[in-house]
C-alpha cells in the first residue's frame, strides 16, 4: 500500500519535473500534533512520530528524526521503502544537505508554501544556491495523489469559561496590543492554534489530545478579527464574540485580507510559524518579524489557573492511584495488555470532575518497549504486562481546569543492578532540577545540566529535553520555556514545566520519573525556585539507597508526605491504605 504510494507520487513528480518532493510533519500553523488532512507524512510513509521529514525522489525515499523516535522509526519503516535517516541536531534540517550531495545540479525540489516558514524555505534555499537546485513552491500538491484525504475538520467550538481562565478575551486582546504597539505594529497576525485558542478563551477539537480548533487570527488596534469556519461556532458563542469587537471571518480570507492592509500600516508576525504563503501575501515593507506576543502571555499562568492546575492535579492523582490499583491487583490475576492499561488510566480519568480527554496518547511501554521513548502501544502489536519486569507509564489528561502529564516507572519484583542504578541516578536527577535554587534570569540551559550530572558521572545520559512548557487546557508541550542544553529562554514565575530525566536501554527497559513544576519566588531575594505540583508516589522499590544523601532523601519523603495529605480526603479506605504504603517514609 505505502509502495504504491509513493509510486503514484513519483509519476505525479514526473508528469511535472519535479525531482524531489519534501513532506513535513507541519499544517499551515505549525503545530507539533496535526488534524488528519495534514499527515501527509504520516501518509506517505507509515512513520506515526509527531517530529520528522520525507523526502522522495526517483530513486530514494528517506525519512528523517530525531534520537526520540529512532527506535519507533525503524520498527514502522521495516516494511516499508523508506530508509532512515537519523539527524542528532533538530534545528538542522539534514534532508537538506543530503539533497544538496546527492542531486545533480539543476534539479527541481518542490513543497507546499503553506506548510514551510519564511526561514526554512530560506534556510533552503540558501543550501541550494551553491548547486542551482531550484526550489519550487506548490499549492496543495499531495491532494493530487492522496485520493481519500481527510477534509478539514468542522467539529463545533465552544468556551473556555472565564471562572477557570481567569481573564476575560478583552483583557488579552488590551495586553497583546499594548505590545504590539510598542513594536510599532497596527495589526497581530496569530497563526498559532493554542495562542489564538488562549487569545481568545475558545477551545476546539480539530487536533486529537489538543483542544485547538483550525483558525487565523489578526489582532488590530482597533479591532480583532478571527478566521474560522463560521459554522463551527453556535449563534450564542458568535454573538458573545460580535459584543467583545471580534469579526469572524472565513479561514481562506486571511491571505486576502492581509494583502488589503494599507501600504503605511505595519504587520507584527512570528518569524517561527510564519508561512511562505502568508508571507508572500504582506508586502516586504510592512512586515515586522517578531514572535508571537501571547506565546509568552500564556506562559505565565494568572493567580485564577495556578489555582485551577493544583486542585486539578488531586483530580488526577486519584484517577492514576485507582488506576494503578486496578493494574497490581489484575496482574496478580492475569497478564494485561499495554493498550489495555492505557485505557483504564483514560477511564479513572474520565470519572473525575472537568475531564475533556487525554492530552497524548498514553506511553505504557514494558520493559524493552520502555526506551521507545514516544512509545504507543497499539491493539495488535503491543505487549502483555507481566508481573515482573520493569513498566514505563506517560500519560496526561485535559481537564477543564488543567493539563497534565506524569511518568511514572515501576518493577513487579527486585529489580536488577543496573536497573536499580539507572532509576536511582535518574531519580537524584530529578530532585536535583525540582530543589533548584536559582537567580533570577536563568535559562533552561542551565538548569538542564542539574538533572544530567548524576546519569553523566557513571557514563549514562538521555538524548531528549528534560522538560518543557505546559499549557492551561491548552497544548501539553507549550514553548516557549523547557529544561534541555540548547533551551535559552529565562525561567519566569508562573511557568508551568515538566521535569522529566530519563535512561534508556534498548530492548532492555526505559526508566523515567515526571513531575510538573511552577516556578516561583524563593525565599532569598532576587532568587527563584520550583514547587513541584503533580500528585502522585514514585517507586522507591527501585531505589539503590547507597546513592542517595540525606538531602534526596529527606525531599522524597516530603514528597510523599504532600501526596498522602492532598490525596487522601479523596480516597477511600482501601485506597488511603494503599496510598499510605506507596507514600511511607525511607531511609537508610
């Protein structure tokens, strides 16, 4: 099927001397996870990751990604005409070079504008011009081949109520605007899902775990306009809109409109998800690159969602400890399977107050399918758990009033030595980054290096980001902060972060521990620290105490001293006895 694929594909290439066609993991906003109609390269290559890129010419068909899915992808191409190509550095777009060394000159490479930024097509471009390949921009080029492509999705939107957002649409649009006036701009365009979603208190249910909707956006000075699918919205949401000053527009509108902007009016973009197309539809000498302001608006959550998020993680704590109950006493019972537990967590989580859905898909991955590190256990392929061994759980929930995401690794018996080292360095990892005590203006950078310098002492380490941002019933990776080497953006109060050190040994076992964590004042001034906000036990069958001071230990028992007293008015006896033994007191 897939070779098939790419055979017509290859004939389409032919019919219009294209010699390579390149297929991103992107829709026109740039979004990490894509409605159905966008996965072309998904589509074309069978590879299911959120991160990588396809490229067919004539005679190859490569796929590009990073450390996080090398296993996943050669597993999902093995059947497949598609070689791996595996790049260590994200921000280097490697399919390019490899273009450049292995195309003649002259070649013709084609993509669709809208799905490329102004600095990829640039970046392209630049690596092509030593050779004179020929970048050609298309319009909706794979629709040509991809007979049964899903259309855009037309699921209603609806409100995301003041009470959890804690801030009105009026008061978002005055604060963008009070920016972007100072960069000198009359006009915001929003391209970002989750930004416009946030901007304007709406969520939707065109991307599967993210509540986002499909939409442009173009904040004015003097008016907001917002370019959906009319249809997606009730006659009471469109009035609530028309009475704040917003203008609904049809989505396909927003190259038109932008082209209509006077000639002496600026445009404020983001230069990191500005497509080509919306790009070649501002005239040169309005542009103004920039980012987009409510990326770092919405980062700092407001005293009304801090709030939300700490009572939302009691929610999920109760769901993942009736979860976990479930699992220990079916496993004494029976083997389960990974999509089966999987499911149970989404089920718990569903019995809480103010569910809407997982905000990813569950990573339940038992011992070798544990270092898959963006693992997805599927019906017919996927593991049965056993009682021994070692099982990797990722997974979060949208909720009205949060987001969350935990990781969490066990063993159902006594774990080996190096299993017991690598979780335990893992582990001090952990405590490191969440006891952190930091001045004001550091960078994830440098924090990052906390939760590497134990796993780098024994020669270990893991090669994706410790951490990154998480939004309020919003996206579960949210930037602009994260905890990883190349990350430069300065930790603030308000942020929401996760901090999740790793090992991985392939086909062996993967071993992860995941908190989120605010940043907030630390007692000394000028100085920030972290409280740690999910709720739930870490392992401490798997800890090797030799390596843990007296400090790591006197953190975890805090820890778990906190669960016990948030969780434990929501439980039942059964569950308070159980949670009491997960949450006891260690030492040496």
């Amino acid at each position: 099927m897939l070779n098939d694929k790419l055979h017509k594909l290859r004939a389409q290439m032919k019919k219009e001397g294209i010699d390579a066609y390149i297929l991103p993991s992107a829709d026109p906003h740039q979004s990490e996870y894509l409605p159905e109609c966008w996965q072309i390269r998904q589509w074309i290559s069978g590879f299911t990751g959120s991160a990588g890129t396809a490229l067919v010419t004539m005679e190859h068909a490569g796929l590009w990604t990073d450390s996080r899915y090398f296993i996943q992808a050669e597993q999902q191409l093995s059947s497949s005409s598609f070689q791996l190509h595996k790049h260590l550095n994200r921000a280097n777009p490697s399919y390019a070079d490899w273009i450049v060394e292995h195309m003649p000159a002259h070649s013709v490479v084609a993509i669709d504008g809208i799905l490329f930024t102004v600095s990829q097509v640039n970046a392209l471009e630049k690596k092509f011009d030593s050779k004179n390949i020929e970048l050609r921009l298309t319009d909706d080029y794979i629709s040509k081949v991809w007979d049964d492509r899903p259309s855009l999705p037309t699921k209603p939107i609806f409100e995301h109520h003041i009470s959890f957002a804690g801030q009105s649409r009026a008061e978002k649009i005055s604060a963008i605007r009070e920016r972007m006036l100072k960069s000198e701009a009359q006009h915001h365009l929003i391209t970002k899902l989750d930004d416009i979603a946030w901007t304007f208190n709406l969520r939707g249910n065109d991307v599967a775990c993210n509540p986002v909707f499909i939409a442009y956006a173009i904040i004015s000075k003097d008016n907001s306009f917002l370019f959906v699918d009319e249809s997606k919205l009730s006659e009471s949401l469109k009035n609530k809109l028309t009475s704040d000053k917003i203008t609904i527009k049809a989505y396909n509108d927003v190259f038109s409109f932008l082209k209509a902007i006077p000639p002496k009016e600026k445009i404020l973009a983001a230069r990191s998800s500005l497509s080509i197309s919306c790009f070649d539809s501002i005239a040169e000498d309005q542009l103004v690159l920039g980012e987009n302001i409510p990326m770092h608006l919405k980062a700092i959550k407001n005293e009304t969602e801090l709030n939300h998020v700490k009572e939302c993680m009691i929610n999920d704590g109760v769901a993942l400890t009736k979860a976990f109950m479930w699992l220990e006493t079916t496993l004494k019972k029976r083997t389960i399977k990974e999509v089966e537990f999987a499911q149970k967590i989404a089920e718990c989580r569903a019995s809480m107050g103010n569910y809407h859905g997982e905000s990813f898909d569950a990573i339940v991955g038992y011992k070798g399918n544990g270092a898959i590190v963006h693992y997805k256990p599927e019906p017919e392929t996927c593991a049965d758990i056993k009682p021994e061994g070692v099982l990797l759980c990722d997974s979060g929930g949208q909720y009205f009033n949060g987001t969350t995401d935990i990781t969490r690794t066990m063993s159902f018996d006594v774990p080996s030595s190096e299993v017991q080292q690598a979780y335990t360095r893992v582990l001090k990892g952990h405590i490191a980054l969440a006891s952190a005590v930091f001045p004001e203006g550091t960078t994830g950078g440098q924090l990052d290096l906390l939760a590497r310098k134990s796993l780098w002492e024994n020669g270990m380490n893991y090669l994706h980001g410790t951490g990154h941002g998480v939004g309020f019933f919003l996206n579960v990776h949210e930037p602009p902060q994260g905890f990883s080497p190349k990350s430069s953006t300065v930790h603030q109060v308000g942020m929401l972060t996760s901090n999740e050190p790793g090992y991985y040994e392939e086909g062996q076992f993967g071993i992860r521990i995941e908190n989120l964590v605010f940043t907030k004042k630390a007692a000394m001034s000028g100085f920030l620290d972290f409280e740690t906000v999910t709720l739930f036990p870490i392992d401490t069958s798997m800890i090797e105490m030799e390596l843990m001071d007296a400090s790591e230990i006197e953190w975890l028992n805090n820890y778990h001293k906190i669960v016990l007293e948030k969780l434990s008015p929501k439980l039942n006896a059964e569950q308070q006895e159980w949670m009491t033994t997960k949450c006891e007191s260690i030492g040496r």
